[in-house]
C-alpha cells in the first residue's frame, strides 16, 4: 500500500479497497443465494421422495383395511384406519378412510360414532357425505332421514342421482310411504 507524504493511502487505493470489499459482499450474498437453492431443490425432492413412498404406504394400508372390513375383523380395520388418519394424508384419502370408518361403525350398530364420520366425510365431499348419512339411516330404520339424505345426494351429484333413486324407491317402499 503505498502512502501519500501525509501517510494517508492515495484515493485509488481506496476505490480498490472499497471495490475489494463490495466485490466480497456480492460474492458471499451469491453464494448465499446458492445455497439457499440448493437447500429448496433437496427439500423439494424430499418431498417427492416422501410422497411417493406415502402413497404406496397408504394404498397398501387402504387395501388391507378393505380386506379386514370384508372379512369382518373390524378391529383390525379400524386400527388400521386410525393409522391412515394419523398420517399427512389426502383428502381425497380421507374421504375413503373415514366412509369405511363410518360402514365399520354402522356395521357394530355404533350409529353415533357412524354418523360423526359421515360428518367428516361430508365437510370435505358433501355428495360422498350425504350418501354415507343415506346409508347409516338405513341401517338404523331412519327411512325418512335416509330418503333425504339420498334426495340430496341425487339433486347435487349426477354421479350418485341413478343409485340415489333407486334406493329412495326401496326405501318408500319399507316405509310404506309410495311406491
């Protein structure tokens, strides 16, 4: 560093340092930038990863579940649901968890507890919902409730109007209420 007759160093050299300087700062702040891409593109990945895994997880437990239901081992089944619902898992996941929770329950005459699923089946899918609170109400003789619940499910939801029909027709006919 050279200094001037006053020991001061000249204006050049500081522009240099000050370049020297601004040029670290810039430096650190890309690699900084770097970095930080780094971490989200390993985070992203991650999570891809993770879902993958989760999906085959998960529709491993769905079929087991169903394999349980149909077998009748509704313990089993709903161990398993209940390991499902602790899981990040979809909605539309959920939705089949908590309908088979709810056909489980209804199945064991826990109509309470059948109708709480159906509840949360209904605040994510109201037709799906609405099907489920059909089918509950029938089983518990409700024939006018499930009548309604059907009437709805076959006014909103062109996927379900067929077989919310035909069974709104059963059901008239077990109440005696038409044909």
């Amino acid at each position: 560093m050279t200094k001037g007759t006053n020991g001061m160093r000249s204006h050049s050299e500081k522009a240099d340092a000050k370049r020297a300087r601004l040029l670290l700062k810039v430096l650190a702040g890309v690699v900084f930038v770097i970095i930080v891409a780094v971490a989200i593109v390993v985070g992203v990945l991650s999570l891809h990863e993770k879902s993958a895994v989760d999906k085959a997880v998960v529709d491993e437990k769905l079929g087991q579940m169903e394999k349980f239901i149909d077998e009748q081992k509704w313990t089993e089944a709903k161990s398993i649901g209940n390991e499902l619902l602790d899981m990040n898992i979809a909605q539309g996941t959920k939705v089949s968890v908590y309908w088979e929770m709810g056909i489980i329950e209804s199945y064991q005459k826990n109509f309470g507890t059948a109708i709480d699923y159906a509840n949360k089946v209904l605040n994510i899918s109201s037709a799906d919902g609405h099907y489920l609170l059909g089918l509950i109400y029938t089983d518990m003789k409700k024939y006018d409730q499930a009548i309604n619940e059907f009437t709805i499910v076959g006014q909103t939801s062109p996927m379900y109007k067929n077989t919310a029909d035909s069974w709104i027709a059963e059901l008239k006919k077990l109440s005696g209420s038409g044909k």
